[in-house]
C-alpha cells in the first residue's frame, strides 16, 4: 500500500471521527457506544472503499492509520458538543 492510499485512510477516519463526534454529542452519554461501532465499522468500510484485502490492511495497521486518527477527533468533538 503506497503512501498516498494511507495518507487518505487517515483522512477518511478523521472525518469519520468528526462525524460520530457531533452524533456522539448529541445523544449525550450514550453516545460513546455510538462512537466505538461507527469506529470499528470504519474498518471495514475502509476495506471495502479502498479496495483492500486482509493482507493489504491487517488489524494491527488499522489501529495505527485509521483508529488513532479516529480517537483524535471523536473524543474532542463529542466532549465539546456534549457540553454545548
């Protein structure tokens, strides 16, 4: 997988996390288990987007190009729009 696949992976999960962020918030509390199942659904929209196979984007690889990225803006965004 080049560079610039990666590169849009983590852009997609940012952009996922902005997202699940904003709904996140607005359930309120509850929201966080919305946030994990649209996080762990990325990965496999991720496969099926990109056009990856299980070799191409393994779990260990989606932790550090799709997860993190994830993490990074769904926490933020949800805490902020909770406390809106």
């Amino acid at each position: 997988m080049d560079e610039e696949v990666e590169r849009r992976i983590e852009y997609f999960h940012m952009l996922l996390g902005l997202a699940a962020g904003i709904v996140s918030g607005m359930f309120g509390a509850s929201g966080g288990l919305i946030g994990l199942v649209t996080g762990y659904s990325g990965f496999f929209l991720t496969r099926i987007i990109f056009k990856l196979s299980q070799d191409d984007f393994p779990m260990n690889k989606w932790v550090s190009k799709g997860a993190m990225p994830f993490l990074m803006f769904w926490l933020p965004t949800w805490i902020f729009v909770y406390n809106l």
